[in-house]
C-alpha cells in the first residue's frame, strides 16, 4: 500500500510538465559530466602531476616546463599551425568558386557533378590514406611518379622531404572535403534573394562586382561555418598522417603534429602527465579560437532566433 | 537572361576536370583491386593491367574465411548499427526537451551542448582512455560506443528540425490526454522521419568510419573493426596488400550504394548546422 502510493507520487513527479524537460535533457547531463567534465577535470589534474597509478604526486608546473620548450613539440604545434592555416586558405576560396560556378545559370548537369564531387567525403581517412599513400609510393611505377616522369620529373621519395609531404597532405585534405565545402557554399547560394542579382544586373553590374558585393557578403555566414570546422579539424589532424606514414612516425618528424605529439607522450611513451599538459594546451588553442570567433561573428549564438 | 552557349562549354569542361581528379584516385585502387598484391608491390599503384589476366580472385579471397576481414566487417557493422541507433534515439530525445520546453537552465544546458560540438574528441582521448580502462570497456565493443551514445551535433540538428514544427501539436496532444513521453513517441517521432534519415546516415558514417578511437580501445587482432584492421595491413609483408586493396574498395561499396539511393539525405546531413537559420 505505502509502497504503491509512493509510485504514484513519483511516477505524477516525472510525469509532470515541470520535470519532463530535464528527463528529456538527462541523456546529454549525464554523458556531459560523465565522458566531457570528468575527463577535462582529470586531464588538468594530470597535467600537474607525476602521474604513477596510486601513487601519484604534485609537481606543479613541472611538466609544462618540460614539454613547452621542447623542439619536437613545438615543431608540431607549428606543423597543425601551418596545416590548419594552409587548409583554411584553399578550403575556403577553392570550394566558394566552385559552388557559384556550378550555380551558374549557364551551367548544365548542376546534380550530376554535385554528387560526384561529393564521393570523396563517403571514403574513411583509412581507405583514402592507402590510396594517398600508394599513389604517391617512392616506386618507380607508382602513378605520381609516372605522371611526373612524363614532364622528365623524378622519380621522387614523396615522404622524405617537408614540400612533398605537405603536397600529399593538402591533396589528400582537398580531395576529401572540395565537395563537402561546396555544398555548404550551394545550400548557402539558395538562399540568396535572387531579386538582388536581378537589380544588379539592371544597375549594370559586371559578374565580378556581384560577385564581390553581393555574394562574398551574403555567404559570410556559410564562411563562419565552413572556417571553424576547418580550424578544429586542422588542429586536431593525426590520423591523415598516420596513415600516410603507416603510423606515427615521421623522418624528422615533418608529419608529427600535436594530436600525434599526444598519443606519442600518452599513448607510445606511456607519460601521461606530459601527454596532459599537451592536451591543456590543445584545449585552450581551442577555447581562445572559439572565444575570438565569438567576439567577431557571434557564430553560434546567433541561431537563437 | 541569354545563355551563353560558350561559357556553358567552358564551365562544364571545368566540372569535367574536376571530375576525373576525384575519380582518379578511387579508380586506380578499383584497377589494382583486379590483379594480385604481389604485383601492385613490385611496380606501385598505377594504370598498367593486363585485362587478359585481371579477375576477381582477390575478392573471392576476402570471403574465403582465411583471413580476418569478414571479422572485422561484422565487428563493424555490429558497432555502426548499436552506435548509431543508441546516438539517435539520445540525442532526438534531448533535442526534443531543448526545442519543446522552457526550463530553469535551459540555456546554460544549451551552452554546454554547443561547448562538446566545439572540442575535438581528440583533446580528451587519453582521459577517455582512462575511464573507459577504470569502466572495465577496455577491448570491447561497448568501450567503442559508450562515449558516443549522445551526440551534440545530432543534438543541434534535432533541436532545430522540431523548432520548425508547431507547438500546437504539443498542446492538443496533452488536451488528448497523452502523457509528456507519449507526446514524443505518439506525435514527434512520426514527425521526425526525415530528420533521422539525415542523422542516421550523417553518424553511420562517422562511425563506419571511425578510425583513431576504435583504434585506443581495441588491441585484439579478432575484435578491431574494418578501418583499423585495414590499416594494420599497410605494411606490405605476406599477402596483406591482397585483403588492404580489394577489402578497401569492399568498404566503400556499401555506402557508395546507400549514397546513390538516398542521396539527399547524405547532403542534408553533412551539410547539417551549417546554413539554416
């Protein structure tokens, strides 16, 4: 009896409108403190410590004295720089032209190759790392070298020297995601009044003046989007280059970044607290991005409404 | 407006180049997918085949149960579908409570949500690591889905399709005498079809496709899944290159096939978040 009434109670409890709305967003709450705040919290923890199971100690600022200075960790925090900002610069401008030009009025087959170019983006980073990684095989017979062999080029070692890596890498990074950025530049483009290309077109303006005053500016949002998941993805890039190389390592280093430093120091090495401090750092790369992306653009927070 | 047949050529002759570019790739691994390993070993990855000879042997290896790839592919396949069926009912549940209701905290929660979109996995893995070790998920299946089971983005999306159906439908449910929950099951899920197509091939792909994370937790040769085995066959000894080259284009087929069929539903859902509102 006292029993039942009790259900009763609690059941009315979770049922009533004032509850429902946290048990709806209970799933997220829990996985948040869970998997996210558990392990940042942990992570800023280790980074302070001599990390050895229960006997662990405090060191203070030891293990960022450590691995701040150091020259292969600073090689690679400049490596996922350069990555993300290269990536950026062709991943933005490349895919925009793309899009307004396949949105052409006088262009024809505008799904076919819409979904063609969109191909790549099914393909894992596993699958297009063996092709990258075979195509570009140091082999006399392997296609890139044929194909330069035809203008009297190489043969060449494409993974021995910084330029060449890097080409693999922004290929492999274009091949990937041109369609997907494109896309994103489309879905953008549909929904341009087309009324102001019309009165443009009246006032006498030329393709690239509407180009440049209409569309540039009215895209800006697609441009936020597309920017940020490309400095988080840049950033955060390893498995490109682990497959690349067939794991994570690299001739001196040219392939290592700081995702790859990561799991060198945790993961390989087994020095969490090195690894930690590497994480912290990582983190708050991000957090200052996203803070400086919040104070020009509002890019989230604008979606409110 | 005229059509200017000149530009139409030149623009799509662009398009076209373009097209064999990303083709070309895919195609090479194709060819070198129809002769033995040992060839592609000695003389690269190229054009040159010799299509007397090409066959479909290598294929026919991949289901002969003499190697682990059918291991893997099911391993996969079992992780994708848990995976993704678990994210979706989360997350559309969570994004219903976030489009539906006005609560204490409610944008405080929000804020967090958007806080996960924006911190790459990576950042955490080796906390996550730990955890999942101390959870006792450390080489199995569920120590690759636990951290996945609710997914921000997803999340984003689900908050905003809902917001674009009418509350009323929420009112005269409760006049109907449905229960807050029944509300959701009876009257949103219907609604929400679409929405969990796009979702539901946008994370069945992350997850088919997952690489670094499954790599973390599993180191068993019988319970990795298809992306990691296939990259432990990138060293070319035995007749690795055999099962790498015909097992990577077996792994694209799959989706390349789905693509083709739903294909709106794959554009909507990568191009998720990005434009609307």
């Amino acid at each position: 009896m006292e029993s039942k009434k009790k259900k009763r109670l609690s059941s009315r409890f979770l049922y009533s409108q004032k509850i429902a709305p946290y048990v709806f967003i209970a799933p997220f709450l829990i996985t948040f403190v869970v998997f996210f705040a558990y392990s940042i919290v942990n992570m800023v923890v280790m980074s302070f410590q001599n990390v050895a199971g229960a006997n662990s100690t405090f060191i203070g600022l030891q293990n960022y004295q450590k691995i701040l200075p150091n020259a292969v960790f600073q090689k690679a925090l400049k490596n996922s720089i350069f990555y993300t900002i290269v990536s950026c610069a062709l991943m933005i401008p490349i895919p925009l032209v793309m899009a307004v030009m396949l949105n052409s009025r006088h262009m024809k087959g505008k799904a076919f190759f819409r979904s063609l170019l969109f191909i790549p983006a099914l393909t894992s980073v596993v699958v297009s790392g063996v092709m990258f990684r075979l195509m570009f095989g140091e082999l006399e017979g392997s296609f890139m070298n044929k194909l330069i062999g035809l203008f009297g080029a190489g043969p060449l070692i494409w993974l021995r020297t910084p330029v060449t890596v890097w080409i693999i890498l922004f290929f492999l990074c274009m091949w990937r995601w041109t369609g997907v950025n494109m896309m994103y530049y489309l879905s953008g483009l549909q929904q341009i009044d087309s009324a102001l290309y019309e009165s443009a077109a009246i006032d006498g303006a030329g393709t690239l003046d509407t180009f440049r005053y209409i569309t540039i500016p009215l895209l800006k949002p697609t441009t936020i989007y597309v920017l940020t998941i490309s400095i988080f993805g840049g950033m955060a890039m390893f498995s490109e280059s682990y497959m690349i190389f067939n794991g994570n390592k690299s001739p001196n280093n040219v392939g290592t970044t700081l995702v790859g430093m990561l799991y060198r120091m945790g993961f390989e090495q087994g020095n969490l607290g090195i690894a930690s401090a590497i994480g912290v750092v990582f983190l708050l790369i991000v957090l200052v991005v996203n803070v400086v992306q919040l104070f020009i653009n509002g890019t989230f927070g604008r979606k409110e409404d | 407006m005229k059509k200017s047949p000149a530009k139409t050529t030149l623009l799509i002759l662009f398009f076209i180049g373009a097209a064999v570019v990303t083709l070309l790739p895919l195609a090479l691994l194709f060819v070198a997918s129809l002769r033995p390993g040992q060839e592609l070993m000695r003389n690269g990855l190229n054009f040159n085949i010799d299509w007397k000879n090409a066959n479909l042997d290598e294929y026919r290896y991949l289901f002969s149960g003499n190697n682990a790839y059918f291991t893997w592919y099911i391993n996969s396949l079992i992780v994708t579908v848990v995976q993704v069926g678990l994210a979706l009912i989360l997350s559309s549940f969570v994004g219903y409570g976030f489009a539906m209701y006005e609560f204490k905290g409610k944008n405080l929660s929000f804020m967090l949500v958007l806080l996960v979109m924006m911190v790459p996995t990576e950042v955490i893995i080796l906390p996550l690591y730990r955890l999942i070790i101390r959870l006792g998920l450390i080489n199995t299946k569920a120590g690759i889905i636990v951290p996945y089971v609710v997914i921000p983005m997803l999340i984003f999306f689900f908050r905003q399709y809902l917001s674009g159906i009418p509350k009323d439908f929420v009112d005269a449910g409760r006049v109907d005498g449905c229960s807050e929950y029944g509300i959701y099951t009876r009257i949103m899920l219907p609604l929400m079809k679409p929405a969990f197509a796009a979702m539901g091939i946008y994370e069945g792909m992350a997850s088919w496709n997952n690489f670094f994370w499954p790599m973390i937790v599993i180191n068993q040769n019988s319970k990795i899944t298809l992306p990691v085995g296939l990259q432990s066959l990138l060293s070319p000894y035995g007749n690795n290159y055999d099962i790498l080259i015909a097992g990577s284009c077996f792994a694209i087929i799959p989706i390349l096939l789905l693509f083709v069929m739903f294909q709106r539903y794959f554009i909507e859902g990568m191009t998720a978040g990005g434009v609307k509102g």
